[in-house]
C-alpha cells in the first residue's frame, strides 16, 4: 500500500484527488462498510455517508492525489500520522476477499 485516505475525507467526499490518478485506484465506499460514523450533518446528503479509499494494490505510489486533496486527508504509509493510524486498516482491509464485480461497483472513476 502507498497512500491512505483518512479521517479528514469523512464528510466531505471531495473527488479532487482521483481525478488526478493515473491508475484510477480510488473507490467510493459506505461509512457502514468500513466502520465509520457518519458524520452529524449527513442527514439528507447520500454523498457525506461516504468516503474514498484508495486500493492497496493498485496504487503506484505517484503521490499525485496528495496535493489535490482539499483536506489533507491523504498521506504515504509511513507518514500516517499516530491518531489515523486505524485508516490503514480502514483502507486495506475492504478490499479483503471482494470479487472483482463488487469493487469495479465501488471503483470511482473522472
């Protein structure tokens, strides 16, 4: 794995930073999939109960969608800071046992 999304994208769901990927390894995943609370002002908006996560294979460690990130919410592995350090797993561990039709329904694509 080579990036990770955190915390910060949790209610916020900006697409910038995978519309730079060269590889389109980001995908739109439920809070509920990846044992997430939704954040207080969801209610209504579908796109605030989501968050990306970058796939851990797939990543080419480019490390272009970092700067695109409007809330600093993408970091490389070892630069995870402390209090983030459960997104590692968060990001890793959906992707775990899937079949390919469930994550291409996630993949989110520019």
């Amino acid at each position: 794995m080579a990036h990770v999304v955190c915390s910060p994208c949790v209610g916020t769901h900006d697409t910038a930073c995978m519309k730079v990927c060269p590889v389109n390894c980001f995908y739109d995943v439920p809070l509920t999939e990846v044992g997430v609370d939704e954040p207080a002002d969801a209610a209504g908006n579908e796109e605030l109960k989501k968050m990306l996560i970058i796939s851990p294979d797939e990543c080419i460690d480019c490390g272009l969608c970092v700067p695109e990130c409007p809330v600093s919410a993408i970091f490389p592995l070892d630069e995870v800071p402390e209090e983030e350090q459960k997104y590692i797993e968060i990001n890793s561990g959906w992707f775990a046992g899937k079949e390919t039709e469930a994550l291409d329904a996630h993949r989110i694509t520019p």
